[in-house]
C-alpha cells in the first residue's frame, strides 16, 4: 500500500505544481498592467516603470514565475491592489470560518445522506422511498443561492427562528449549512441506497443472519461496511463541489468566508488577492481529495493486504 | 442523423423521458415566440409602477423599476437556453475533440492533453468558472464561454474513455489495415460510435450548465442588470425579501423547472440509449 499511496501523494504534488503555473498565468491573462494598477492612477510614467522594474514584470515570464515560486515557498502570496498590505492578512482570519461552513456542510449530508439510504435500502418500495428520491432529484435542481434565499424568507422573515445574515453561533450556522448540504445529502443518499441493494441480497449477508446476528450487527457490521466503500469516494469528489458552492452560500448568509473574499475581489479587481485564493482553493481542494483517496485505499482490505504482503 | 429520432422514439417510452420533453419543450417554446407575445418590455423602467403586486396587467407583479416580472422571466428563457446551449455546445466540441485524440493517439498526446484536462480539474468546479469569468469579463456571452470551458473536463474524459475502446474494435483494425487514414478513421468510425455516449451526457450536462451560469450572475461575476437573467434578478431580489418575495421566488421557480426538465430528460436519454453510463455522470 505504501508505494501505491506514495505514487498518490506523487500526483497531487504534480498537480499543485500546476495549479501554481495556472494562479501564476491568470494574473498575466487579466486584461490591464499590474504595475499601472498599483502605482494609482496619478503615478508619473517614471513612476509606473520604476515599480514595473521593482516588482521584476520586466523580466521575461520563466523568470518571474521562479521567482513567484520562491516566494510563495516563503509564504509570500503577494499584496493586495486594495489594501496595500500582504494578502495571508485578509485570508488568515477568514479560512476557519469557511472551513467550519464546509465541514458542517458535508458532515450533515454524509450523516443523514447515509442514514436515509440505508432506510430506503431496507424498505424499499414505501413512501419514504419515493420522498428520498424527491429529495434527491430537488437537491440537484434547487440552485443553492435559490435555496438559502427561501430558508431567509420562511425561518427569519416570516417565523423569525433564526438569524439572517452572519457568523458567531450555531443558529448562524444551520441554515448556511444545511443550504450547502442540501445537494450533496440527496445524492449521498441514493448512491448509499443503491450501494446496499447490491450488498443486501449477498450470500453472506443471508449466512449473517441466519447464524442469528442481531438486525442491527448484520446490516451495520456486514453490509454497510461493504457498501461504504463507494459512498466514503464519493463524498471526497462532493467537497469539491461543496467548496465551489460555499461562495454562493457565503454570499447569500454574508457569511465571513473565503468565498465572499474571492468574489468581492474579483468584482474590485484586488487580483493579487484572487491569485492568492485560487491557489489555497486547489491546495484545499487537492489535499482533500489525496486525504480521501488515502482514506479509501486504507478502508479497502484488497490494497491494505497488499501492504502486508510486500512487507 | 438517424440518432436523434432513434433516441427520441426510445426516450419517450419512459415516462420521466415524456415529462421531461413537456417541460424542456414549454420552456424552448416561451423563450422562441413568447418574447413576442408579451406587451411588455424587459429593460424599460417605469418607476410609476414599481413593486406592484400581481393584477390583471401585471399578472406576477413588477420589480424595483416598475419592469413586468413575467416578461422578464419569459426573455430570461431565452437567456438562459442560449447560454446553455453555447456553453454546453462549447464544452461537447472541445473537450470531446480533445479526449478523442488523446484516446485515438494515445502516448505524448494522451499524457499532454489529459494533463491539460487535470489542471482544470485541480480547482473546485464552480470556482473554475469564476475565474474563466474574471478572466473574460461579464456578459451573457462571456458567461457562455466560462461555463463552456468548465465543461471541458467532463467530456473529454469520457470521450477518451470510450474512443479507446472503439479503437480496438474489429472495424477500425480492418479500416487501418485498408489504408485509411487517421482523420478518416476519427470521422467515419470513431465518432459515430462515441456520438451516443456524449450525446447522453451533453443532456444531462444542461440541467449542471443552467445552474452554472446562473450561479455565476447570482454573484455578479456573469450577466449584468438590466438583462433579464434569472440568477441576476434573484442577486437583486435580496434587498425586497422582506416587501416584495415574489421577486425571489419566481425566477428561482423558473431555474427549477428549467433543470428539472432537463434532469428528468437526461435521465430518460441515459436509461433509453446508454444504461452503463449510470452512476458515471449525474
């Protein structure tokens, strides 16, 4: 297992190495001078090719993304256009309360997506079938922005439940984070469901409980198990999708995050600032995805055993 | 062209297929001639008649500027079928040409154009759009263009996918060995046999497309007020939450009903023309 999860951790290496030349391109595909930009629109000429100079954009492109590399090796992500000041300021009190929006998120969705379909998989055919699959087609229609927008209006306009817009306490989180789990938990859902159909009618499953398990080993121990092997992937890929769509949620809860950041910066145009973000957002975004990939090939006794054997 | 009447005459034995072709067809038809048939124009501000609640000449009210919401959401139709269907076009073309080289070529094209494919895949989907969109600026067709290179991945990896497995078919072999040549062999053998798998994908892409694009004008990074598209007449609903919801609810019901068509739709083209792509894709 160990060469098959260091050939992993190989790739996603390769892979930020090219989301930094991507970060690194997207401020030279950004119509308009950076050093103009920043001089301020009453910089001199003069003024405007000594920073042009200072900041090396005269230099040829290799070597001002080495020279971008080496900063950012030595946590410098650049300046913000706006403030003036080192971008890692603007961000750093930002990153937990997006993580926590996104953590809240998925784990609400894995939780009841999973609970819902190993529900369904046990009484198939019922109402509470058909609702889960209602459930689930309405999580990948209903636009998340439309979704948090209507749970204003019900649970803070009308029935004042909850609070409107902001950070701080639990209250404030459940509507973001249900808004932003709502898609993933109906797909979850029906992939945990179908996943158990496939395992339930197994001979083993059959073998466990005729030796008298009790309901409740036999489906969590014996066929959950097997099922949760697809699930546990797939709801590696979703956070993707939950980080992208955590902009939209933290837009419409103007909730403190990185998201809003990303947007506000691209409507001022602070690109120092949304290089920054693209990059943490593919940092983030490709640390999860190796952590689950890892997660999986440990969970999988044929990749497991494959260790044991080589060892 | 035999494709599309064989997939129709499979599609609509399915029920959700049925459902799924009223809806999409209701839509298509209100955004072709109902900008026709509404007295009202989208753009044109009456500050006399803001906010007014639904009545007879304004049968869903009008906005902040007096506008008709109803004509706006029916030329929103228009707007938002046409980005989607740019944008999803724009994706199907690119992606699915580049992932049939790289599956036909195989070696340094393969590595090269799948590597491409990888970068864009290293950034969370809809942040990929927002940056294409900063990159290109606002405006519908800008937004077509990010959403469309966003769906550059999906396709291209299933296009490799399957012409690898075409490549190895007896019929390509035989065409090969009677000299023909690479582009021949592409159009005349690989393409016909990958057009279902990407035509299945390309309709269930759409509903993903229109959400997309719409989330993008939600965030003011896509079309800009006063075009009436429904993700930026939501942006703007937030500050009436309280005095006028059904400015946030109506086009929000237009974005569900419009995906949901082509959810159900999409699922109908994949269970009538290809079963295996189930689970793949959506």
């Amino acid at each position: 297992m160990a060469r098959i999860a260091g050939g992993r951790l190989a790739q996603a290496v390769v892979t930020l190495f090219l989301a930094t030349i991507v970060a690194f391109l997207f401020l030279h595909a950004i119509p308009g001078d950076p050093a103009l930009t920043l001089a301020g629109d009453s910089a001199s000429q003069a003024d405007v090719e000594a920073l042009r100079r200072q900041l090396g954009l005269d230099r040829p492109y290799y070597v001002q993304y080495a020279r971008y590399l080496e900063r950012l090796l030595h946590g410098d992500l650049g300046q913000s256009y706006k403030t003036k000041s080192p971008v890692v300021d603007a961000i750093r009190p930002r990153l937990g309360p997006s993580l926590q929006l996104a953590v809240a998120a998925i784990t609400f969705a894995a939780i009841l997506g999973m609970t819902l379909g190993v529900a369904t998989a046990l009484r198939p055919a019922t109402w509470m079938d058909a609702a889960v699959s209602t459930v689930s087609l309405l999580g990948v229609t209903v636009p998340t922005f439309w979704l948090g927008l209507m749970l204003i209006l019900l649970m803070s306009v009308e029935w004042r439940l909850l609070p409107t817009f902001g950070a701080g306490s639990w209250q404030h989180l459940v509507m973001p984070a249900f808004t932003l789990g709502a898609a993933p938990l109906g797909m979850i859902a029906r992939l945990t469901r179908s996943e158990m159909l496939e395992v339930l009618p197994q001979e083993y499953i059959r073998a466990a409980r005729a030796k008298g398990l009790p309901p409740r080993t036999v489906v969590v121990k014996h066929a959950l198990r097997n099922a949760l092997l697809p699930v546990v992937n797939f709801i590696g890929l979703q956070f993707g999708i939950v980080l992208g769509y955590a902009v939209v949620t933290e837009t419409v809860f103007a909730w403190p995050g990185l998201g809003r950041l990303l947007v506000d910066s691209i409507i001022t145009r602070d690109y120092p600032m949304v290089q920054a973000l693209i990059l943490l957002f593919a940092l983030i975004f490709v640390g999860i995805s190796t952590l689950v990939d890892l997660i999986v090939m440990w969970m999988d006794p044929r990749i497991r055993e494959a260790s044991t054997q080589s060892t | 062209m035999t494709l599309l009447p064989m997939g129709l005459r499979r599609t609509v034995k399915f029920p959700k297929g049925r459902v799924g072709i009223a809806i999409v067809g209701l839509y298509l038809v209100a955004a072709i001639i109902g900008p026709m048939l509404t007295p009202y124009n989208p753009v044109q501000q009456r500050m006399s008649e803001y906010l007014q609640p639904a009545s007879w000449t304004h049968p869903l009210g009008t906005d902040e500027f007096g506008r008709d919401i109803l004509a706006r959401l029916i030329h929103g139709a228009r707007i938002s079928i046409g980005i989607a269907l740019v944008a999803s076009i724009t994706g199907l073309v690119i992606g699915g040409g580049l992932g049939m080289l790289a599956g036909y070529y195989g070696r340094a094209a393969d590595t090269i154009i799948m590597r491409l494919v990888d970068v864009l895949l290293s950034f969370p989907s809809l942040i990929l759009a927002m940056v294409i969109a900063a990159i290109v600026g606002a405006g519908v067709w800008n937004v077509a263009i990010a959403v469309g290179v966003y769906s550059i991945p999906v396709f291209a990896r299933l296009s490799r996918v399957v012409t690898q497995q075409v490549k190895m078919r007896d019929f390509v072999i035989a065409a090969r060995s009677l000299g023909a040549s690479d582009w021949r062999i592409l159009r005349l053998h690989v393409l016909p046999n990958i057009a279902v798998s990407l035509s299945v994908v390309w309709t269930i892409r759409m509903g993903f497309v229109i959400l997309v694009a719409a989330s993008l004008s939600f965030l003011g990074l896509g079309v800009q007020p006063p075009v009436p598209e429904w993700g930026s007449m939501l942006s703007s609903a937030r500050e009436f939450l309280r005095s006028s919801p059904g400015l946030a609810v109506y086009p929000g019901l237009a974005i569900v009903g419009l995906t949901l068509g082509f959810n159900l739709l999409g699922d109908a083209v994949r269970d009538a023309l290809d079963p295996r792509l189930r689970g793949v894709i959506g």
